[in-house]
C-alpha cells in the first residue's frame, strides 16, 4: 500500500471518531447564539442611553448659557423628550426582540426573529444618525439667521472672540462649527459599524446557516 492509501485510510478512520451533529444539535447551537448576540444588543443599547445621558452633565455652563439667551432652553427640552421617548421605544424593541427569540422552537421562526432584529437595529442607527445631522443643521441654521445677537452673547462669554472682527465671525464660529459636526458625524459612524455592525454581521451569519438547513 502506497503513502496516498495510507493517508485515505487514515482520514476515512478519523472521520468515523468525529461525532455527527444532527439537525436539532445544530439549531441549538444557532438559537443559543443568536439569543447572545440580541442580548448583547439590548444591552448596548441601554449602555449608549446612560453615556449620552451622562455625557451631558459635562456640558459647560457657558454653553448652556448661551442657548438659554438665545432662547433655544424649551426648544432643547422638547427635542431631549422627543429622542429619550424614541430611544426608550427602542430598547423595549430590543428587549421584546430577545424575549422572542428565546423561546423560539423552530428554524423558520428564528429566521423571521433575526430579520426582524437585523430591521431594527438598522431604523435604530438610521434615527440616531438622522436625527443628529438634522439637529446640527437645524441649531446652525437657527445661531446664523442671530448672528448678530449670538456674536455679542459669545464676546461676553469667550475672550477668545473678542478679539474677532464681527466680519469674520460667521466665517470662523460657523467653520468651527462644520468642523465639529463633521467629526461628531463620523464617530458615530464609526462607533455603529463597529459595535451594531459586528454584531448584525454574526446574525447574518447565523441567518445563512440556518437558511442552508431549511434547503
């Protein structure tokens, strides 16, 4: 006998030691990951809510200031309802997406759950991100048409732009503007396809396999 029969003999016996998962053992194991991916969503989701919520109280007090002169405070308070309400819509979303998914009993079902995560997380970042660009616009829109009055409010509060002709100050508050926005823009892109993004990726996965079963 040959070195090639030798090494055909050796596989066909290794693959009869090897144990055969059947079609239950490998559902299991898809539901079980599955169900771990949906609750680590839920739980960044809850996570992300108490950054940003903290995130706030760092906010300086000038700043504050500034947007209550302006008379933005009812405005700003009506948008933070409007977001925390949608957010909290969300995680319950999330939350009732794991409950569902744990007590799935067939493959097509949990097909069915991981879609309908995989839809809920992309209208979840679609919002965040939507809802960001547009509050940027909307606040610069509203500090350009009072320029004027928010020139002399930031002179009072910032010595940096007293020395700042009031020519150039739309160009460089609104520049500087851009620029942060930009940047806040691109790391919450950044964040969402690394931490949704992986975890949507590893539920397309399970999709797959589980859409191979069913064939």
């Amino acid at each position: 006998m040959d070195q090639l029969e030798l090494l055909k003999e050796k596989w066909k016996n290794t693959e009869q030691q090897l144990p055969t998962l059947s079609y239950d053992d490998i559902y299991k194991m898809l539901l079980k990951k599955s169900s771990s991916i949906v609750k680590w969503i839920f739980f960044i989701s809850i996570a992300e809510i108490l950054f940003w919520t903290a995130l706030s109280f760092f906010i300086p007090e000038s700043s504050k200031a500034i947007n209550e002169e302006l008379g933005l405070k009812n405005i700003f308070l009506v948008v933070n309802i409007i977001n925390y309400s949608v957010f909290i819509v969300f995680i319950y979303l999330f939350y009732r997406n794991y409950q569902k998914i744990q007590v799935t009993d067939t493959s097509r079902q949990l097909m069915k759950n991981i879609l309908n995560t995989r839809k809920t997380v992309k209208y979840f970042v679609v919002y965040n991100v939507g809802a960001s660009v547009l509050a940027l616009i909307g606040i610069n829109i509203y500090y350009y048409f009072e320029k004027d009055r928010l020139f002399e409010i930031m002179k009072q509060n910032f010595d940096g732009y007293a020395s700042i002709p009031p020519e150039t100050f739309t160009a460089v508050f609104f520049g500087s503007q851009a620029i942060v926005g930009i940047l806040f823009i691109g790391f919450l892109l950044l964040f969402y396809r690394l931490i949704y993004g992986i975890l949507l990726k590893r539920l397309k996965r399970n999709y797959r396999e589980l859409k191979k079963m069913e064939v």
